[in-house]
C-alpha cells in the first residue's frame, strides 16, 4: 500500500512539475526566442570574435522578469549592436513605424537642415536644427545614435537623415515629461525658434520638399537613377552620379560604363566626377571596368566625390578607380565606412518584433585595398579626402554645389 502511495505522489509531482514547465514555457514572451536567435547568429558569424553574450544574457533576464516589452526589447538589441562599430549588422523594421517628426532633416557639412514638412510647418523649410530635446545638436546626435550601426563618427550626423520613428527620440531619453520633443531651430537670417511637438502620422501627412531658388540639373540631390551621368560640356565636365552599387533593369551597368568611355572620347570633357556620396553600397557591379578602361580613364582629371553617406561597395569602387587612376583625387569628407569593412550580409526573420537583423558573412580585411589603406591612419577610419570641403546650405539655395566647385578650382589651378 505504501508503495502505491509512493508511486502516486511521484506521479503527482510529476505533473504538476510538467503543468508549471508548460505554463513558463508558455508565457514566455515571444521575442525571448528573438534574443536566441540573435546570440546564436553573432556566435556563427564571421563577427564571433568580437561577439560578447553577456549584454543578451541581461536582456534574457529582463525579459523573464517581465521587465522588457517587444518595442524595448527592439530598442534594447540596437544598442548592444551599435557597440560593434559594424555597419552591416543592424536591426530593422520589416514595415517603417508610421509615428515620426513632422520633419525630415539634410545635413550640410556640420549643419542639419529642415529639408522637408507637413503643410502646417512648411514655414520652416530650410532653417538649421540647433538642439534637439534642449541638448545641443551633437550631443542629440550622439545619444540618437546609441542605436544607430556607426562605424566612423563622421556618419553619426547623417543618421538624422533617415525618417526616423518617434520612438528613436523617446528611448534617447529626448521627449519631455509629457512625450513630446522640444526641437529649436534657427532662420536663414538668424532668428531663433523651439517647437514642441508630437508624433505625426506618416501615412495621413503629405510632405513639402525644400527646393532651391534655382534648380540646377546638375546637382546631384535631384538625381534618382542607381547610376546614369550628365554632360555638362560648358565647364568641360562630365558627371557620374553613382547613388547605388545595384543593377538597373533598364540599363546594364557594363553598358553604362561603356557609355561613359564613349562621352568621354568625344573630346568635350577635361574632367570626369564619379559622385559617391549618397551611395551606400550593393553588390559591386563595376569591378574590372576601371581596368578595361584605363587608357581613356587617364586622359581626363578625375573626382571622386565621397563621405559620410558613403558606405560598403562604394568604396570597393574607389579602390578599383584609385588602382588604375594614380592622379584621381577624393573630395569631400571622411566617408562612413571605415576601412575594417564586414560584407556580404544575411539577414533573420524575428517574428515577434516584426523586424529582421542583418549580419555579415564576410570580413574584408583579407582583400588587399592598398590604396584606401594610404588614406587612413587606421582601420577603424573611413577613407580620407585629398581635398575636405562640404555641402553649403547657401550654395545649394542657389543651385550650386560647393563640392563641384572646389572640384573646378582645383583642376583648373
């Protein structure tokens, strides 16, 4: 009979070891298995020597605890990632959150700009984002990218430039007691001015742009192509706008190139400007082309234009340029990527954040880039120009591009 009893009280305890088990596992959050599937990603990576678990283990804890919603949990996986320094590993939203700034922002040089608004603040169009969250603006900047994939510091400011969500600003610790942004901008001719403002609703608010006195179609900001380019044969120039490394379908890019060589043996061109700034990379189309076209390449002055938007397989291109063009120069600024370059990214579903982190397969290290290498004092900088000069606000009010003219002050010195 004991022996019954016995056996019946393990069983017992058995289940209800089972049903607690179940009820945990259950009411596990879902985006717990998201951190698994983190950590397991990084840990399989070519970033495994870098990858430190401790930050996740943490954030396992937290979850557990109750402690993290979904939306922190997000927030929480781009800060550890930011830390990394590596810009192709980074979290995402499969769908953009649709609760912004009634502003998107451009930054000219070292100055952020208003660059677009819904109609009630199209007043603003163009003045220069002092603070943000009454900090200064470098300041906002560095606490708004503490989840942002940065590699140089130089890109940190163009991080303002995607539309970013309105929770960006509240888990950098920028709203006010009352969830609301205090953001002072000052005028074109000095005046200065703090909003407060709310989340608006991105999908029931159209934007205004703000566009230049006089629009100059050589300007690259109006340039929506992958990669295309535009003679300009009264300054002797011939530009190359290359704002993607990714195959158009209407235009192949060996077909491209090969129409550059030809507009460039028509003889009404002294210089040629390879446009880089607003490329954030692709899949290396134009490898080998700059060699095929070597002899035709060197009769001309040849820019290229670069900096902190220049990301990834733009810079592989640089190196393909710089290799047969000894005499090329770089103007602009330091670019974003540093030359310490992870490549080649995979990218996860999380499912229950509704977003997908990317990783890279590759480290770059191991491809001789010997002449991006003379540009840099370490491979944790971007590539350095000859000639430093940024983006005017001024200037591009007047449809002109102070890049392009340094670019013409030098060559025709």
């Amino acid at each position: 009979m004991k022996k019954n009893y016995l056996i019946i009280l393990i069983l017992l305890t058995f289940c209800i070891t089972s049903c607690n088990k179940s009820k945990n596992k259950n009411s596990t959050p879902a985006c717990y298995y998201d951190v698994l599937k983190v950590k397991a990603d990084l840990a399989a990576s070519s970033m495994n020597s870098m990858y430190d678990p401790s930050a996740f283990d943490q954030l396992e804890e937290d979850i557990l605890a109750g402690k993290v919603s979904s939306t922190d949990c997000y927030y929480r996986i781009a800060k550890i990632l930011s830390t990394y320094h590596v810009a192709h590993v980074y979290i995402t939203r499969n769908e953009p959150d649709p609760f912004v700034l009634p502003f998107d922002f451009y930054n000219f040089g070292k100055e952020i700009h208003i660059n677009k608004a819904t109609r009630k603040y199209k007043k603003y169009l163009g003045w220069k984002v002092t603070k943000i969250g009454g900090l200064e603006i470098d300041e906002a900047v560095d606490k708004i990218t503490d989840f942002y994939s940065y590699e140089t510091v130089i890109s940190k400011r163009y991080y303002l430039e995607f539309r970013n969500p309105f929770n960006d600003y509240k888990y950098a610790g920028l709203l006010d007691k009352k969830g609301k942004l205090h953001l002072t901008l000052e005028s074109p001719e000095g005046k200065s001015e703090e909003l407060v403002l709310k989340a608006v609703d991105i999908r029931k608010n159209a934007y205004i742009t703000n566009m230049p006195e006089i629009k100059n179609e050589y300007l690259p900001h109006f340039v929506t192509e992958k990669y295309s380019f535009k003679p300009c044969p009264e300054k002797r120039t011939l530009y190359v706008p290359y704002r993607s490394c990714t195959a158009r379908e209407d235009y192949p890019a060996d077909v491209w190139f090969s129409d550059i060589i030809k507009e460039l043996n028509s003889g009404l061109y002294d210089t040629l400007v390879f446009d880089l700034r607003y490329n954030r990379g692709g899949y290396n189309l134009t490898w080998g082309f700059p060699e095929k076209y070597q002899d035709e390449l060197n009769k001309v002055n040849i820019a290229l234009v670069a900096g902190g938007r220049t990301f990834s397989a733009s810079t592989i291109f640089m190196e393909s340029i710089l290799k047969v063009c000894p005499n090329a120069k770089i103007f602009g600024e330091e670019t974003g990527q540093a030359i310490y370059n992870y490549t080649g990214t995979v990218n996860e579903v999380l499912k229950s954040m509704n977003c997908r982190i990317y990783i890279p397969r590759f480290l770059d290290e191991i491809t001789p880039l010997p002449e991006l290498k003379k540009r840099t004092d370490s491979y944790y900088r971007g590539i350095m120009p000859d000639v430093e000069v940024y983006e005017n606000y001024e200037d591009f009010m007047k449809g002109e591009d102070t890049i392009y003219n340094a670019i013409y002050e030098y060559f025709n010195k």
